[in-house]
C-alpha cells in the first residue's frame, strides 16, 4: 500500500464531505477543462471508496475550521519527502487567500476566475504581492487539514503546485453556511509564489 496514511481515520475525516478540488498554474487555463473535469471523478471516486461510517457530526467537525498552522506544517511535510525546500508563509499571500476566500464566500461561487471573469491574480495584486510565478489550489468540502492535504496530493495539478518551485504560500480557511448548493461548507484557498 502506497499510503501511510490510516484509512478508518481518512473515511472519518472524508466521509462527511462532499469535495471539489481545482488546481491551477499560472500557465494553466483559467477555465475549467475536461481534464479537470476528470480530476472532480477521480476525487468522486476516491471518496466513494471510503466508509460512511463515522463518529462525528458533520456539524461538530463544521465548528472546528481548519487549523491553518497544521496545514502549512503538512504542506511542507510533503516537501521535505522529496527534497524540496520549505515554503516560507507569507502574510501578504495569506491576506490574498483570504480576499479569494471572501469573494467566493460573499458572491457564493467555486471557480478560480470569479463571476466578472476576474483571474486569481487580481487577489494577489491586491494584497500587493510581488512574484515572478505565482499559483492557487482551492478545496471545500473537508474538516481537517489531514484531509485537505490528502486530497491535494492524489491530484496532479494541486501536488505540482505544493511541490513546485514556489518559495512562499498563504492559506485561508473560511466558512460559509450556504455555499455552491449545499450547506455549512469551509472553502480552503493557498496561494503560492515565488519572488
């Protein structure tokens, strides 16, 4: 088995959220393509695989949030397996995270180009982040960074980002009690840049 991680743990943490990952480079298409298209039925198939047994409400695991700190910790504990170095975390980039978070939360959409065809750099220029490349991963659906990290690294495009050569990130965790059709989601944003 490739992975270390406890599967009874990962269908607790996984088995209450309905997730929808993108990945994106800053020389990849804003919009959405087959090949992402693809990439939401492997996530779909991946979580159908997991039990739906588990002992916390989606509720409780709701009031928790994401623990922003154990994220970026994970982030680069998944650098380090493969030699690269760690991010550094930027507050400017966690600021244009969470503007992202905050448009999506407010305009209630789940896209990396907002509703008026913004791309996500314009977050970042308003945070007045300075880079040379930059990137964003998005997630909703997960109540723990465990989980989030997880789902990133089975998905080419998010793993390229967490394992580029990016020397900086900023994360946003933000809760929206209506959001994309259902209920009492936390969106996750990371933005990523190199300098």
């Amino acid at each position: 088995m490739r992975f270390s991680i406890n599967t009874k743990i990962l269908s607790i943490i996984l088995a209450p959220a309905v997730f929808v990952l993108l990945g994106i480079t800053i020389f990849q298409s804003i919009m959405i393509s087959d090949k992402e298209k693809k990439i939401e039925a492997t996530y779909a198939q991946a979580l159908s695989e997991f039990s739906s047994d588990h002992s916390s409400s989606t509720d409780d695991l709701f009031e928790k949030n994401i623990d922003i700190v154990q994220l970026h910790k994970l982030i680069n504990s998944q650098r380090e397996k493969v030699g690269k170095p760690f991010l550094e975390y930027s507050v400017k980039l966690a600021e244009s995270a969470c503007l992202k978070a905050d448009d999506m939360v407010k305009r209630n959409y789940w896209s990396h180009n907002t509703p008026d065809g913004d791309e996500p750099w314009v977050f970042f220029q308003r945070a007045g982040v300075q880079y040379s490349k930059s990137g964003e991963n998005l997630a909703y659906g997960f109540t723990d960074p465990t989980a989030v990290v997880a789902g990133w690294m089975v998905s080419e495009e998010h793993k390229e980002n967490i394992l580029g050569d990016y020397t900086a990130e900023g994360l946003c965790a933000r809760k929206a009690f209506e959001f994309n059709g259902s209920s009492k989601q936390i969106i996750v944003v990371q933005h990523f840049a190199k300098q």
